[in-house]
C-alpha cells in the first residue's frame, strides 16, 4: 500500500479532517494534503508519525523479493497446494535401530 492512500485511510478512520490530522502531527495541512496526493513523499520517520497522530500505528515487515516472477507464482503455487495437506504425525516417534542390541 503506497503511504497516500495509507495516511487518507488511517485519517479517513479517525474521522479527522485534514486541518485536525495535521495540527495533531505538527505540521501544516499543505504539507499533509501533499503527501496525500503524491506530491510529496514522506520519510519513513514522517510517515510514523502522521499515521500515530490519526491513532494508529505504523506496522512495517520487510519482505525479500523473488528475482524471477514466474518462480514466484511457482512457489505460490505449492504452498497453496500444500496448504491442502495438513501434517499429520504419530505421537510416537518410529525410527530403526542400528547396531546391536543388549
């Protein structure tokens, strides 16, 4: 999610106005109306702090990326295939013996 759409949604859900959400993260509602039309980006930091002053909280992963698409759906693919097949297993471990046996 690109962080205009993300800062509308988090003000939209507070029911603050563009005036309110800025005076409550410190900055001007130019520069919060900017950065929800794309006309400017915030930092990460800035970013943090004008989805905390709507009430929320900013919760970032970073995920790596697959280099190849196409190894990507393939990989989807069969973790959504093995979703299919719960593991199931004996609540006693079997394993052979080796060697000998007193």
């Amino acid at each position: 999610m690109n962080g205009s759409l993300l800062l509308r949604q988090c003000r939209h859900r507070a029911g603050q106005s563009l005036r309110a959400a800025a005076a409550a993260a410190g900055t001007s509602h130019a520069t919060w109306s900017a950065y929800e039309h794309r006309r400017l980006t915030p930092s990460a930091d800035t970013l943090d702090r004008l989805v905390r002053a709507t009430g929320s909280v900013l919760d970032v992963a970073i995920v790596g990326r697959i280099a190849d698409p196409t190894r990507g759906a393939e990989l989807e693919a069969v973790l959504d295939l093995a979703e299919q097949f719960p593991a199931r297993h004996d609540a006693e471990l079997r394993a052979p013996v080796f060697g000998r046996r007193s």
